[in-house]
C-alpha cells in the first residue's frame, strides 16, 4: 500500500489527531486539541511516533483506549 494512502486511512481512523511521515521515515502524530489534567493523569501523549502505520495505528488505539478512561472532569471530583 502506498504511503499515501497509509496516511489517509488512518487520518480517517483517527479524526482527532493529524498524522505525517517524516523525511527520515518516522509515522507521526498529534493532537488537535491540547490534553486536560485527566488525560495527562492517564498517561496520555500530545504526540507520538512509529517506525510504521501499523505501529503508529496500534499507539494511536491506546491512546483511545486511554483516553476513554477519562471522565473529562480534569481530575476533580465532583
């Protein structure tokens, strides 16, 4: 599969971040919106990298995965 499309599909899979190649051949990605308390807690990542789409695609789940473990109330109880 060509790069290209690597790059579309998982862009598609995963609306919230914005994803590139480097020059140097690393997969990428990172967020569009910045991380809450909640999230940075969990050991989420504004940015993260991969030595190819199927390693940046299985990042990018869990990241999901941890993602949906905050409850967006930014660590507080309420």
């Amino acid at each position: 599969m060509s790069f290209d499309r690597h790059l579309a599909e998982i862009a598609r899979e995963f609306p919230e971040w914005t994803i590139w190649r480097s020059d140097a051949g690393r997969w990428w990605a990172t967020r569009h919106h910045p991380l809450t308390s909640a999230q940075r807690d969990l050991g989420c990542a504004m940015t993260i990298d991969a030595d190819d789409p199927e390693k940046l695609r299985e990042q990018l789940r869990d990241q999901q995965d941890l993602s949906d473990g905050s409850d967006g109330s930014d660590g507080e109880d309420s």
